[in-house]
C-alpha cells in the first residue's frame, strides 16, 4: 500500500500551514465502527464537490502500523477510500501500541 502522493508546495514564509488530523487511529475498535463511518461520509462529501477542495480538503488520519497483520483488509480498504477522495493520508498514532517501555 502507498499513499497518494502529494502536492509539493513551495514554502511560503509569511503564510500561516495548518494539518487536519483524525486521532485515535491506535484504537482498533474506533477503526472498525465510528472511523470508518466518518471515512465513508467524508468519501460521499468529497463525491459531491467533485473532489474540490472546497468540500474534499486535505486530511490525515493517524492510523495504527499493526492493522499490516492483524487487520489487513481493514487497512487495504482506508487505503482504497483514501485512494478515491486523493486528499486524505495517513500517519502513525503518538500511542497505543507505539509506547516504549524499556526493560530494567
């Protein structure tokens, strides 16, 4: 899987870059119910202005790196709407899974 790729924009300085992020993409649960209905109603709002950003502006979704194994086609289908809209991507959750603990 790969993500779509990117506008590069040349950094302007006196401008002012805001992200958009969804979070709470480390709860496999959230990924399986309300993430996914938020997913499918973005996909039909970005269908509607016909991908403009507008209606369908650029959005990350922080999503869990585990869902390679343990949900593998969960994983392929946000990958796939993310696909469709062209204005969605994803990066790794702050925690979850991704928390050190270190032994003694």
């Amino acid at each position: 899987l790969k993500q779509t790729p990117s506008e590069i924009i040349p950094l302007n300085r006196s401008k002012i870059y805001i992200a958009f992020t969804i979070g709470d993409g480390d709860n496999l649960s959230y990924l399986k119910a309300a993430r996914r209905d938020w997913m499918i109603d973005r996909r039909s709002k970005c269908e509607t202005s016909n991908y403009s950003y507008d209606g369908c502006f650029p959005l990350q979704w922080s999503i869990s790196p585990h869902l390679a194994y343990l949900a593998p086609g969960m994983l392929e289908w946000y990958y796939n709407q993310s696909y469709r809209t062209g204005h969605d991507w994803f990066v790794l959750p702050p925690s979850g899974h991704l928390y050190a603990y270190p032994s003694e």
